[in-house]
C-alpha cells in the first residue's frame, strides 16, 4: 500500500497512525464488500459505524441500554439485545426487531440499508451452494407457508396460474396457499431461501401538527420541530423524536408533529438500493411494494420502481434461523 502510494505521489507523507490491515470483508469473493463485526474499520466512518458499511442518517447501534442504541425493545420477538450483541434467546425460532424512527431530515435518496450479520443475502452471505430442503413433502391438499419458495419434486404443479416442472422454483404469494396437479406432483419448502424477506422498512414525510394538550396516539411516533417538550418525563430537543406509549399529552412550547403513524411495512431486499413499486406508477405515489416483495415487478427506474426518499424510516429485521448456516 505504502510503496503504490509512493508511486503516484513523489512527495512522500508518512502513514502516521494509519492501520494496515485485513478489513475482514463479509464475502470479497461474491462482491459482497460490506464488514464483518470484529473489522479493524470499525467506527472509522463519518457516521461512526463501519468504514464501507453504508448507513441511513445515522448509524444503527445494538445496546443493552434502550436510549443508547437503535432498537426498539418493545418490539423484540424472541431477541435478547446487549451492547453489539443482538442473539435469539431460543435459537430454535425466528425473531425480529423494528428500529427506532431514523431521520433523514433533508429527504436523501435511500441508497442501502444497514444490515447485519443474521441478514443473509442474495450474494451468498451465510448462505452455502446447496439448498436445504424441508424433512417433509406438500401435496396439493396441504397449505403452503407464505411468502416461502419451494422446488417441484415430481410431476408438474399449477401454482397462481403457472406451469412447474420437476425441478423448477417458484415462491408462494399471499392468498395463494394451495396448488393443483394432474401427475401426482408434490413439492419441498427451501427451508434456506427466505433471505428476500429479512428487512421490511415503512416511510413518512411527516404528518398533521399535534398542539400541547391534546391526546397522543399510543404507538405513533412524534418529531420535534423546534423548541423541547416534554413527555413521559423525558425532555426532547428539537430534531428530537419520541413514541407514544400512552395517551397523555407532552408539555412544553416546542412545536410539534407526527413522524409516523400507520403507514404500512414491506419487503426490501438486503445489500442494494431499496426501490418500490407505487400506485399510479409515479414516483409520487403511495408505495404499494418494496422491492423484496415476491410480487415486486421490476422494470428499470422511471419504469415500473422508483428510489426512495422519506424523511422518516423505521427498518424491521427478521433473524431466520435457517438462514445462520455458514
């Protein structure tokens, strides 16, 4: 490194407290340059998370003390969150978690968003080359789990009005449990394969004006325009935003308004830029699905799936377990 950078620049500088080392890349092989926990990049970037490592507003930390990292422990399944630690407490069943509502004040174009090591991903994160299938076998009678992508084992199927051969892949849709054959064909659930659906995320570009006095709406979240309130017994600053747990008013003179209220999660895929199908196909028009959505219909930007640029976002992740498998 050194020696290459003396050869572009003759005037030598020295590397004073400069750190050559591995930077542990997840997966450099498959492209996947996103870092592992342990990298020596860690807290180098501008946001203070890992170098290489995009990050939304601001970094996404896990801490045992609420307040002090990103989560939201009242929406924790299954999860025990300590200080960089976030584990299943019974390794034997999936789990999620929602973030705080990140703000991104000035309405950035989304470009990733933060993800970790339970997030497996297309590239191939976490992921081996050959698919783990389910013990047991679903014939047309049986319910089908949904979203989940299954293999045709024998005969050919009909699933939402296509065709499948023996061998081929298809993911289940919502209202489409069953499927029907006419060869005796069965199929097997890819218990490895639902890496699509780890992150879910909704936006907002903030709501109506909430005066001091008037009730709050337990689980929307609130953003302070200007000024500080108070609520819960804990004062928040302007740029400041805090979740209703309860009916009661803040106090105080900031100004304030809703962040969040019951805008809809969907599905977005790990390690590239979010986009969405929206109605009225314009880019101006309510999101209808993310693009980790099975039914997502991609068809170039401008097309058919639109960048995102919210003011508000709130991530949800899933930990699935059949996904932890190196």
């Amino acid at each position: 490194m050194i020696a290459a950078y003396s050869a572009v620049f003759p005037v030598y500088r020295t590397f004073v407290g400069c750190a050559i080392n591995d930077p542990l890349f997840n997966n450099s092989a498959i492209g996947d340059f996103t870092l592992q926990f342990n990298s020596p990049a860690k807290n180098l970037s501008y946001f203070g998370t890992y170098v290489g490592a995009k990050s939304i507003a601001y970094p996404i930390k896990a801490r045992a003390t609420e307040s002090a990292g990103g989560f939201d422990f009242s929406t924790a399944v299954n999860l025990t969150v300590a200080d960089d630690s976030i584990t299943l407490t019974n390794p034997a069943l999936d789990a999620q978690i929602d973030t705080h509502v990140i703000v991104n004040a000035i309405a950035r174009e989304l470009a990733n968003f933060p993800s970790y090591g339970f997030n497996a991903d297309r590239n191939g994160q976490y992921i081996d080359s050959i698919a783990d299938l389910d013990t047991v076998t679903k014939s047309p009678t049986d319910t089908l789990n949904i979203p989940a992508p299954y293999i045709v084992e024998t005969g050919a199927i009909v699933y939402n009005g296509a065709t499948y051969q023996p061998g081929d892949r298809f993911t289940t849709v919502a209202g489409q449990t069953t499927f029907t054959t006419v060869a005796s064909g069965v199929v097997r659930e890819i218990l490895e394969a639902p890496q699509r659906h780890t992150i879910m995320a909704r936006f907002g570009d903030g709501g109506s004006t909430v005066t001091t006095g008037t009730a709050l709406v337990v689980g929307y979240f609130y953003y302070v325009v200007n000024g500080s309130v108070t609520y819960d017994s804990v004062i928040y600053n302007a740029g400041s935003i805090f979740k209703a747990i309860d009916t009661n008013a803040f106090t105080g003179s900031g100004s304030v308004f809703i962040a969040l209220s019951t805008e809809a999660f969907q599905h977005y895929e790990p390690g590239i830029k979010p986009t969405s199908n929206n109605t009225g196909d314009a880019r101006t028009g309510s999101i209808l699905r993310g693009n980790g959505d099975p039914a997502y219909v991609r068809g170039g930007l401008g097309v058919k799936e639109f960048p995102i640029n919210a003011k508000f976002i709130q991530i949800r992740y899933y930990i699935r377990v059949n996904n932890l498998k190196p």
